[in-house]
C-alpha cells in the first residue's frame, strides 16, 4: 500500500476571512433596517439609553391618518404599473430581436441602451427635464412616467436578452420539425424557458420603478408627489425622526411582497429548468 493512501485526509480549511466579510455585511444591510423598524414603533427613545423606553403605534396613526400619505401611495403603485407594463410591451420584443435576429447597427444599438446608467444620473435627468419644459411635461402623470421608463431599459433589455440566450435551440428545432408554427414553438418552448429570467427582471424593474427618487422629484415637482418623494419631504420638513421611520416601513412592503412573489416564481431552479421543466 502507498504512504499516499496511508495518509489522512487533509481537513477542510475554514475560511475566517471570508466569515468575516460575511458577518461584517450582513450587519451593514440588517443593522440600519433593524434601527429604523425600531424607530417606527417607539414613542420615547431617549440618549443613552440603548433600549427605547415607550413602544406603541402614536406615529402610525398619525401618519397613516394623512391624505397625502395614501395619495402618495397610490401615485407610487399606479406609475410602478403603468411604467413596467409599458418597459415590458416595448422592451421585451426589441430584446427578442437583440437575443435572435442579426441587423445592422445591433451592437452599437444594444450597448446604448448602457448609455443612461454610464454618466451620472442627476445629469441626464436634467438635459431631460429641459427638454420636457418644452413639451410641457413637468408636473405631469406621463412626464414621470417618460423619465421612469428610461432607467427600465438596463433590466427591461439585458436580462431578457440573456433569458431568450439561453433557451435550448434544440428544442425549438425539434418542435419545427414535428410541423410547429413559430409562434406556437415560441409559446411552448421558448416563453416557459425564459419566463423565469424575464419574471425577475419584471419584478426589478416594479420595485425600481417604485422606489426611483431623482427623476420623480425633478420631473413630477411640484403636481407629482410619489411615496419616496413625500418621504424625503417628511424627513426634511419634520423634526420627529418616527415619521420617517414609518414611511421608510411602509416603503418595504412592495419590495417584500415582490421578493416574495419571486421566491415562488423563480425559486426551486426554475433558472434552469424554466416553466416547463
């Protein structure tokens, strides 16, 4: 027998660095989401101590008794909608012609889509509000729709390029050869292997479209006010620090309802397998 097969396994060596990091960043995200949901339950949290001294919902019902706060919200949930439907009518072909077709100018076309999210954001948005000034845009439900549905095009494009990618070609030969018209190999095939892919890429494109502050202050000011928009305006024009803290919670709802969503939709390996699998 070899002194090789003699010797022990080496063991797995733990990586502390790494743990490290790990715990370091996992604090970083938690720690402030955690203070924050604190603030948005207390009613009396006094220098030095670590622990509030009140607990209770005062601050909810006064926020959530303001008109505004609700108007906000639903402002947010109507343009979020009304931005990704309109980001997935036009995007989602224009990135099935990028993932399958060959046409001159593809390359320079496709990587300009890059081009809003390589300069600085407040910038463009500012060329583009002097341009909305002369069309009569600023203050306007679709001005604020307009502005919203450019920062879409990086999810709305280059992830379901990748999704239709991806698809086995081979399976779509097949179905053509058993006598499948294009659209029903695109509907049986293709769709249930990218739907995941572009189902993420959806649900980003929601809660991003949600959450987005700039474009909605600068082109929506002063008709339009969206729910981060309103936050934003608690926060500077309000002395208690609970106001912000409740519309900060009532900010996650919609992104937890959509993580949620997505763990069903996308979880499991459906990456892989898509729909059908």
């Amino acid at each position: 027998m070899s002194m090789a097969a003699t010797l022990p396994a080496p063991r797995g060596r733990i990586d502390f660095v790494g743990i490290g990091f790990a715990i370091a960043l996992s604090v970083a995200i938690i720690f402030p989401l955690i203070v924050v949901g604190t603030w948005a339950f207390t009613e009396v949290w006094r220098y030095p101590n670590i622990v509030p001294q009140q607990f209770g919902l005062r601050f909810w019902n006064q926020t959530l008794s303001r008109a505004d706060v609700w108007s906000a919200l639903t402002l947010s949930l109507q343009l979020s909608t009304v931005v990704t439907l309109l980001s997935a009518a036009i995007c989602l072909p224009a990135a099935y012609a990028f993932a399958r077709m060959t046409f001159p100018g593809r390359n320079v076309l496709f990587f300009s889509f890059l081009a809003g999210h390589a300069f600085p954001k407040f910038g463009l948005l500012v060329a583009i509000a002097a341009i909305f000034l002369q069309l009569n845009l600023i203050g306007t439900f679709w001005g604020v729709v307009l502005i919203q549905l450019v920062g879409t095009l990086l999810f709305m494009i280059w992830i379901p390029v990748a999704a239709f990618q991806s698809v086995d070609r081979r399976m779509e030969e097949a179905a053509r050869d058993v006598g499948a018209s294009p659209l029903r190999v695109f509907w049986s095939i293709t769709l249930p292997q990218a739907g995941p892919t572009i189902a993420a890429a959806v649900l980003l494109s929601f809660v991003g479209t949600f959450y987005e502050t700039e474009g909605a202050w600068l082109i929506g000011a002063p008709g339009i006010r969206t729910m981060p928009v309103l936050m934003i305006t608690f926060i500077n024009n309000q002395m208690v620090i609970q106001y912000g803290a409740v519309l900060s919670v009532l900010l996650w709802v919609p992104s937890f309802i959509a993580l949620m969503f997505a763990r069903r939709v996308i979880g499991g390996g459906a990456f892989a397998r898509g729909f059908g699998g």
